[in-house]
C-alpha cells in the first residue's frame, strides 16, 4: 500500500496554540506560522500492497509557502541508492488524490465574487454559534423562572470541578501525555514552511517527529516546537531519515522539568488494541483521537514525487482519526506508551468544506515505535540514518509475486554489489524474493520496508524463486550511512 502526504495547506485554524514568548534567544525563535495539517503520503507504486491505492501523511501541510523535502546527508552515494519511485507513485505535491504534498507551498484561496461555499460555511458555523448562545441565554432564564422546592432536578456538585479520572481511560491517558506532545514549525530561510506534531524523547530536550515535518528547516531554516501551555521554544534539528521518514530536533534552552513519553513494545501490539493519537490536524493543537490497532506490519511507500527517493514503512495500520497535522505524533496504547508514530493516511482526496484537502476516512499509519527509537537513537548519536541492506537493486515496478532482482543496477551500477550480502548469498539477477524470515513479500517495496525494521548485521533467510524453482539462503544485512 502506498500512501500520500496529506493534502494543500488550509488556512490556520483559529484554534492553533497561542503564541507566547519563546524560552530560547530571540534570534533563534521561529516566526513561521503553522501550516492546516498533515500532508497525506503519495501512493506507492503500483501493485505495492493490497490495494495498491494512494494514501496519506498526517504531517501538516505546510503553513505559507510550505516545507520543501529536507536536503539528503553528505554521505557516499549508494549505486543501488535511492531506489527511483515507482512511475506510478502519486507526488506529495500533487499526491493521487489531489493535495499538496510535504513540500507544497500553502496558497491563501482567492475569494470569489459574490462569496462561496467557503462563506457559507463560515455563515453556517457563525449562525450556529449564536443559535447556541441564545438558546443557552433563554435556558438559564426559563430555569430560573421555574425553579422552586417542589423541583425534581439533581444538580451535581462535581460539574465543572476537578474530576478525577480512572488510570487507563483515555481522559487520564490524554492527560499524563498532552504536556509531552508539542506543535511543531519548521521555517525555509525564505520563509516558507509547514506544521507537525511531535513527543518529548529524552530530557535532554530532544523532539521525536517525521523527516518531512522538518524538512524545510534542514538547510538554514528555523524549527519551533510549542506545548500544550503555550511556551514555545527554539530547536535546530540534529538529523534526518528521509528513508524512514523519521527525524529529531532539540530544543534551545530547554526546560528542566520535561517528561519523555514511555516507550512500548510495537512487537507486542495485537490487531484490536486500543490506540490513542494525539496531534495537530488541520492546525488544531492538542487533539486527541481514539482508535484501535486495525492491522500490522502493513506495507506503506512515499515520495515527493520530485524523483527524490521514497520512505518505506512497515506500518502499524489504525482506524484513530489521523488528519493534515498529525505527522510526527504519537500513537499511544491504552496505558499510555508510545507504539508508533504517525505519519500517514490513505485518503479519498475530497477534504470537504471546499479546502481540497484531505481527511481521515479510518485509514492511518504509524511507523512503529522499535524501529524509530533505533533510528532516533543513531540521529542523536551520530546526526545520520544507517539503513540495513541487502545489496541488490530491486525492482518498483507492478508486482511480479515478489521482490524482483533487476537485470541492472541504478544508474547502470551492478544490480548485486559485488561482494555484499546479496552476492555472498548466492542471489543473482531475476531471482525473485518471496519471503523475508516469515514475512510475505509481494513487492519491492515490500521487502524495503521489511529490510528497514532490522539492523544492519541481522541475519535474515531469504526464500526466492528462480527457474520456477523454490530457494531459501542464509543473508547477513549490510549498512548503508546517510540517505545519499
């Protein structure tokens, strides 16, 4: 399955965090104002999953002049890297269901003449407002004018006080969480940028969130992060996986009294968990939703169809309401720890309410929490990605039954390194992978994503096809550093 970030920028909502003085200088502080939501991630390519269809990112659109893709690192290139997205794999910018991608630029709809649906709207949300303040002013004065000792009503002497919450409903979970998730800006140095989501890692200040929630403030641009109780601070991001669409910042002068998020098991969920995702959609700070764990280990490709390689997931898929905005937050389970973060939606690609952007239809993905704490662990320590290899290009095309071995490598590179865990196999051009351990691969990208959620040095069984013939082999994963 294949997924789109989600959608063009919508106007900021009115409800975004305010704005308070930022805890960091303030040269470093960021002035860039938050994008509508999340970008849905692109489709994969086709016959990747499933379904095969476009999904989409939770990340937040970007705010005006949204986030361009974050710049690759500086380390050697791979010949059989990246690995070129699929003819068939939709854009972040246009993505297959119509939106703006992660690094589309928020454009302010032009009003039309006469007004529109949008107006209407507007009209319908203001009548409704003052519908329920009158009807509230007409409530209060008739129940005052019928009250007497001979009334049956109960009032509770607990409304609106402090109600203590039973530990593992959500309301205590969301809670215990909220003053660890953070709203999250990233600015261009020419000003462009986009918002996301992201959670308190460490008490050092270090921010988990997506790579392309970040992407705009990779190269000389700024990042912010605010909390729930409106302080903002100033960050820079320390690295970057654009592969696994995972990234971290730290925060300026961060506060001494942060609490990280606990982490989970993403090994142990089981389909019918409940889950809890907390993020921004639409620019709507702080917002819970509630779900349950609808499959695993679901196979989720992107790109920003920019010919920039693609992010693969093995996804933990969830039917929580995940929108523009809620990119890089957590997904937690029903005691509160983070299994994964979310990063993407399948979408129908009519966002309603005349934006053009789209929304949740159930269909949310998260990159499950063991691999980004591997990955957020070696950005922190080293500042770039290692990804695990096979060192063999694979094919993207539609799906053949497997992983196809290409007859030649990228950019006329060896299709098998010479020399690496491919070749040391034994596996050859045209031999076609059908499973990794006991994992069905179906597709190239398949196996990418299966390949990510091991450590370079694992050893794996390789079950392929060639001759029509059934064939199994001892592999031992490579390295690669950096997303170049």
């Amino acid at each position: 399955m294949s997924t789109e970030n989600e959608g063009n920028a919508v106007p900021p909502a009115p409800s975004a965090p305010p704005s308070a003085p930022v805890d960091a200088p303030a040269a470093s502080a960021h002035q860039g104002h938050p994008g509508p939501g999340a970008t849905p991630y692109p489709a994969a390519p086709q016959g990747y999953g499933p379904q095969g269809t476009p999904a989409g990112d939770a990340h937040q659109d970007p705010a005006p002049g949204g986030p361009p893709s974050g710049a690759p690192s500086s380390s050697a290139p791979d010949p059989a890297w990246p690995p070129p997205p699929s003819p068939a794999t939709p854009s972040y910018g246009d993505g297959g269901a119509g939106h703006g991608g992660w690094g589309s630029s928020y454009q302010q709809p032009a009003p039309k003449n006469g007004g529109g649906r949008g107006r209407t709207v507007a009209a319908v949300l203001v009548a409704a407002l003052v519908a329920g303040g009158l009807g509230g002013g007409l409530g209060y004065t008739l129940a005052r004018e019928n009250d007497s000792t001979s009334s049956t009503t109960v009032s509770s002497s607990t409304s609106g006080g402090n109600v203590k919450r039973d530990p593992g409903t959500v309301a205590a979970v969301a809670a215990r969480a909220l003053p660890s998730t953070v709203t999250i800006e990233a600015q261009s140095s020419s000003g462009e940028g986009g918002t996301g989501t992201g959670f308190v890692f460490d008490t050092q200040g270090h921010i988990v969130t997506n790579s392309h929630v970040v992407a705009e403030a990779v190269d000389g641009g700024k990042v912010s992060a605010t909390f729930p109780n409106g302080k903002k601070y100033a960050g820079e991001v320390v690295g970057h996986a654009q592969g696994y669409d995972v990234a971290v910042i730290k925060l300026d002068d961060a506060p001494s009294d942060l609490k990280p998020l606990t982490l989970g098991n993403s090994d142990d969920v089981a389909v019918g968990d409940s889950t809890i995702a907390i993020g921004a959609p639409f620019g709507l700070s702080n917002t819970v939703t509630t779900g349950i764990i609808s499959a695993k280990n679901r196979p989720v490709a992107s790109s920003d169809g920019s010919g920039s390689q693609a992010s693969y997931m093995s996804a933990l898929q969830t039917d929580a309401s995940i929108n523009p905005g809620n990119s890089g937050g957590p997904l937690l389970d029903a005691q509160g720890n983070v299994i994964g973060i979310n990063s993407a939606i399948q979408s129908t690609g009519n966002g309603g309410f005349g934006t053009g952007q789209a929304g949740s239809i159930g269909l949310g993905f998260a990159i499950p929490i063991n691999q980004a704490k591997y990955v957020a662990q070696e950005l922190i320590r080293t500042g770039k990605p290692v990804y695990a290899k096979i060192g063999a290009s694979v094919s993207l095309e539609e799906a053949t039954g497997g992983a196809k071995i290409t007859e030649q490598g990228a950019g006329g590179s060896e299709p098998v390194d010479p020399g690496g865990p491919a070749d040391k196999a034994g596996l050859e051009p045209g031999d076609v992978i059908t499973k990794l351990d006991d994992r069905v691969i179906d597709s190239g990208p398949t196996l990418i994503g299966e390949i990510w959620t091991h450590k370079p040095g694992d050893e794996v069984t390789i079950t392929y096809e060639r001759d029509g013939k059934e064939r199994t082999t001892e592999l031992t994963l490579g390295s690669r550093v950096g997303d170049s």
